[in-house]
C-alpha cells in the first residue's frame, strides 16, 4: 500500500495533479490519462513477461524489441519529470501502436495487431482536445493503406501464414476504420456535454459566490444599523430621562403649592399628568435596560447553571415565601456562556413564574436543563394562570403587557429581555401555555 501510494504520488506530480483542480475538460483529460497512465505500468506487465519470455525461446529478437520499446514509452510517459502534459498523452497513444506494429509483423491479421490499432485510436479521441478528433481515424486509414500495400512485398515475419489473404484484410481493416471513425464522431459529443456542464456549474458557483457576497454585505450593512439603532435608544432614553424629571418635579410644585387654588377637575388633569409622567419614567428606565442587555463580548465563561439558578431564586425569597411556592430544580448542566444574558433570562423566566400564578393555589415551579449533543435545551415551567393562544408570539414583544397595572406590576419589557438574551446567544425561545394550566418556557443555545 506504501508503495502504491508513493508511486500514484510521483506520477500525480508528474502529472501536476496535485497543484489544484481545474474546473475544464482539459482537466478531466488529464486526470483520465493519468489514470491510464497510473494502471498501465504495473498492468502492463502481465502481457510482457511472458510476451519476451516466449521471444527469446523462438528467437524473435524484433518483439523483444518492439515490446520493451512499448513499456518504455509508457515508463517515460509516467515517470520522466517535467514533460509537457500533451507529450506524456503523445507517449502513452505511441505504446499502443508500437504493440499494434509489432503484433501485425509477428502474429499476423489475425492477432490482435487491430484491435490494439483501434484502442490506440479510442485513446487519441479521449485523450486529446476534441479538434484533433478525426486524426486517429485518419491515421487509422493511413496505416492501413500502408500494410495494404505491403502486403504483396511479404515483409513480414508471418509471410509463410497460409491464412493471410487480401480480402481477410480487407474485412479486418475495414471493421477498424469503421469503429475509428464511430468513435471519432461520437467521444467529442460527450466530452462537448461534459464541457457544457462544467461551464454552468462554473456559472452557478460565481453566481452562488457573488450571492454569497452580496448577503454578507448586507449583513454586515444590518448589523452596523442594529448597533446603530440600540445606541440611539440607549442615548435617546438615557437623555429623555432628564426632561422627564423636570416636568415630574414642576409638577409635584404645581399639586403643592396651587393645590388649594384648583378644583375637582384641575387635581384629576394634574392627577393625569403625574402618572403619565410617572409610568413614562417607568417607560424609558425599561427602555434603557432593554437597550442595555445583550451587549457581551470577550471569552465565555463556565457556568455552573445549578449555583445560578440557586443565587436567582434566592432573590424571590419573599415572594417565594409569602405565596407558598416550590421551585423544583432538576440538575442542570454546567455551560461555556456569559453569565450576565444567563441570568437576566432565568430571572425573568423565574419571577414571570412566580408573579402570574393563580390566586389561591402555591404556585408550583420546574427548572430543567439538559446537554444535548449542539447545543443546551432549557425550561422554566409553572402551574400558573397559563396565557391564551393568540398571544403566544405577542408577549415577547416590548411593552407588551396582558393585564392591567393594578392586577399585575410590570412593564411588559421581562420577556423581550429575555428573546434578546437567548437569540443574541444564537438560541430560539419558544412558549407552550395554556389558560388556567399553565406556561412551560423553553429555551435552547448553541455550545458554538
Ligand atoms: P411584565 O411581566 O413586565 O408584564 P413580560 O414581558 O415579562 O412583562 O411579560 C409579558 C406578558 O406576558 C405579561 O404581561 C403576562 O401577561 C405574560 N406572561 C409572562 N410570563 C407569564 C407566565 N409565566 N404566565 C402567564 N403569563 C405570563
């Protein structure tokens, strides 16, 4: 096998093979006569040996040298360095022939002097480029004019072979040039097919490649926008903040001082006022949060997600307390991560869970995580008051709250955190809840 290996390297070299791949027939062709090349040399062997074994006991000194001669044209054409690729195919078609010759002169018509002639011209139709196509067969008739008229002078060796005659001649000579000219016409039609089809996949892979470049561009043009977009929300909610908090202060002066000058209906427009300032300020602190989460570089950390989920719901204590709740934690993985989105996503998970359970039954919490072969599979499942279907897309979204203020604190900016988090970690989130059952969040990140 070592010895293979090394002898289809020193030919593949020879044959510069192994300086890339060219996407033209050219190439097939010269892979194909490497091939040839590459199986011939040890194959060749077979017939040879015996071949100038059977020469050198009937003395036929002319075989020995015409067969040597034909393993010796394809040993050059395989091994010697630096010859011109057409040169080494020039070679390889000249052993055939060498054989034919010999063949003809020593067995006769009725050797296969005629059929090595015909692969001989097979291998010039393959082998070289589709102009030179009609050669062989053109050669073919040549050659068989010349023993045609060699015929009568009896040069041969085989002169004393009582079954040579013209007309077996004829028909031996005419079945060649036949099959010449056959091959002739129809190997270029498929090495033109090939051609076709190397040329559009050529087509294809530019197309595919400029395609490939132009949603890179974009890409990068969508993501220099999106990093554009969250620093105009952090700086435009960062900046509105102190607006707000002047119009709040005037008008907490207003309430104080003119208080007993207003009536009924001035305290309810002041009333008004205040609150829509108050759940604004509420408003743009949640925008400023939101804006600031997902924001992490820098090498991922290990986490133990046990510890983390153990340090998160320490922080609902109270309300953990207060409404009886049991937090079930299965034992979850240790992830390569940031911490930060980890967390903010199940301490959202967690206290959503928490706050929307139903009003007279302990809320009942599962955590459970699980390392699959690309990525992590998590989920947050609780007994709560579950949401309704139509909902199930909406909820991600900022702002969007399903209950009112007074039945539910919030700001409807938890689960957008928490979409944010897991897609910037290269995750998906998905919801499966249902009214009065409950909700079972479920989340999966890539490892890369
Ligand atoms: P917030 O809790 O501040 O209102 P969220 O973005 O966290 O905002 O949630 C959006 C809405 O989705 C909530 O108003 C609530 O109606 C619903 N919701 C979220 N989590 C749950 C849950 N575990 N069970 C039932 N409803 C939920």
């Amino acid at each position: 096998m070592i010895i293979w290996n090394r002898y289809a390297q020193i030919i593949s070299r020879n044959f510069g093979l192994d300086k890339g791949h060219l996407d033209t027939s050219i190439h097939w062709r010269t892979t194909l006569t490497y091939y040839c090349i590459l199986f011939i040399i040890p194959l060749v062997l077979i017939p040879y040996l015996p071949g100038i074994l059977y020469a050198y006991k009937v003395d036929y000194l002319s075989v020995i040298i015409l067969d040597t001669l034909a393993v010796g044209l394809l040993m050059v054409a395989g091994f010697w360095p630096n010859l011109r690729i057409s040169l080494r195919k020039f070679l390889f078609v000249a052993a055939f022939y060498v054989a034919s010759v010999g063949f003809l002169f020593i067995i006769g018509l009725s050797g296969p002097a005629f059929l090595y002639m015909l692969a001989a011209s097979f291998f010039c139709t393959i082998l070289f480029p589709v102009k030179y196509a009609f050669y062989p067969a053109i050669a073919n008739v040549i050659f068989c004019v010349i023993i045609g008229l060699l015929i009568p002078f009896e040069v041969m060796l085989w002169k004393d072979d009582p079954n040579h005659n013209i007309p077996e001649f004829i028909a031996v000579a005419s079945n060649l040039i036949f099959l010449g000219f056959f091959a002739s016409a129809l190997f270029p039609k498929v090495f033109d097919l090939l051609e076709k089809s190397i040329h559009n996949e050529r087509i294809l892979k530019n197309q595919l490649n400029q395609r490939n470049n132009d949603l890179e561009n974009a890409l990068e043009k969508v993501e220099k926008k999106h990093a554009e977009l969250e620093t105009f929300a952090y700086s435009a909610s960062h900046d509105l903040q102190e607006p707000l908090r002047m119009i709040t202060a005037f008008l907490q002066q207003l309430e104080k001082k003119y208080n007993p000058l207003l009536d009924e209906k001035g305290k309810k427009y002041i009333h008004f006022a205040t609150d829509g300032a108050s759940r604004m300020k509420d408003m743009i602190t949640a925008l400023l949060e939101y804006s600031r989460v997902g924001r992490f570089d820098g090498p991922k950390t290990s986490i133990d997600l046990n510890e983390l989920v153990e340090n998160t719901t320490r922080l609902f204590q109270v309300a953990i307390k207060e409404k009886k709740a049991k937090i079930i934690v299965h034992p979850l993985p240790i992830v390569a991560s940031y911490e930060l989105p980890i967390s903010q996503i199940f301490l959202n998970l967690i206290g959503n869970a928490l706050k929307y359970s139903k009003p007279d039954i302990a809320p009942i919490i599962e955590i459970s995580g699980e390392e699959k072969e690309t990525y992590w599979e998590f989920s947050v499942k609780d007994n709560g008051i579950g949401i309704e279907k139509g909902f199930h897309e909406r909820i991600f979204n900022l702002f969007q709250k399903l209950h009112h203020k007074k039945d539910f604190e919030g700001t409807g900016i938890g689960l957008a955190i928490v979409k944010k988090c897991v897609e910037n970690l290269g995750g998906k989130i998905n919801i499966e809840s249902k009214v009065l059952i409950g909700s079972n969040f479920s989340f999966k990140i890539p490892k890369k």
